[in-house]
C-alpha cells in the first residue's frame, strides 16, 4: 500500500524535523496531533482494501482477525517507538503506545461498523477534545482520563499506573468487540 508507506514516511520527516525544538514542543506535536490522527487515519486507509474480500480471507485462515489487529498494533509500536527514540523518553513511548492502541482499535471497529466517513468525524473530534484537555488547564483535572491521545503528555505520577490500566482495559474490550464484528461480515455483493 503505497498510501500508508508515504504516510509512515511523512510522519518519521516530520518528527526529524522536530528534533530542532524543545522535547514538551515534539511530545506535545505527537500527541496532539500525529497519534490521535494518524491512529485515526490507518484504519481508513487499509479497511476499504481488504473488506472485500474479508469473508474469503476468514475462509482461507481462521485468525485473520488476530493478524489484522497484530498488523494494526505492529505500525503504531513502531511509529510510538520511532516517537520515544526522538523524544527521549521511554515513558512518554510506553503511553504512547498503549494510547495509540487504544485510538487505533477504536478506529479499527468504528471503521468495520459505520464506515469511514464515521471515523475520519470521530478521529476530529477526538483530537480536539484531546487538545482541548490535555494542553489546558483541564490536565489537571479528572478529565485527563478522558483525553486519552494526551495520556503521554498528562499521564505523571501516580497517574501512569492508571493510564497503563485503563489502557489495557480499553484495548481487551476493542479486541473482542473487533474479534466479533469482524467474525460477522458477510461477502461483498456487487
């Protein structure tokens, strides 16, 4: 996919390009801005290739379900690794990368359920809050919790331990409701 390889190779330019500032300015960059849209963005760009030939391909191999979300969780291990590399900080990579999961997966199963068009809204409206959230004051409050691409850049402390929970919580329940969803798509009739 020639789409997704320009999209990994634009996201590693513009974190190089991004070594010239400040570590709060490159964390703050990936996660206001390339975790939340990029976790948004991979699921649109792959779902409508492969979705029609999803029921052949679940005929072929029974755990295509588990190598689409493996696939899924490989690319953001490697773009929130490429981002705790550049940044610094492999605390702010580990949230990173259980932030991204999280987003990715919802996008994933937003995708399958409602389509595209769906995610690309849903993927908007989750990084504004997120910004929202997490570059104000508002950090500080509950609503961190809430922002959960920001979760690299508020998640300090004590917090971390929550981050890491919820996480894992959020990414077990996406992968049965992914497993299920993906099982009951029919084939593509044209």
């Amino acid at each position: 996919m020639p789409s997704l390889s320009m999209v990994l190779v634009l996201t590693a330019l513009v974190l190089l390009f991004a070594t010239r500032y400040p570590e709060d300015v490159r964390q703050a960059l990936f996660a206001y801005a390339i975790l939340p849209v990029g976790a948004g963005v991979l699921p649109t760009l792959v779902w409508p290739r492969i979705r029609p030939a999803w029921a052949l391909m679940q005929v072929e191999h029974l755990r295509v379900g588990a190598a689409l979300l493996g696939w899924f969780t490989s690319i953001v291990v490697l773009v929130c690794l490429f981002a705790g590399v550049v940044t610094g900080s492999a605390r702010f990579g580990a949230l990173s990368l259980v932030a991204g999961t999280v987003l990715v997966l919802a996008a994933l199963a937003v995708t399958v359920r409602f389509g595209v068009m769906w995610t690309l809204a849903a993927t908007v409206l989750v990084t504004i809050v997120s910004a929202t959230i997490g570059g104000d004051v508002l950090a500080e409050s509950f609503l961190w919790i809430a922002a959960v691409p920001a979760w690299p850049v508020t998640a300090t402390g004590p917090r971390v331990w929550v981050a890491l929970a919820v996480g894992a919580v959020l990414s077990a329940a996406l992968v049965v409701e992914l497993h299920r969803g993906l099982r009951g798509i029919r084939p593509v009739r044209r």
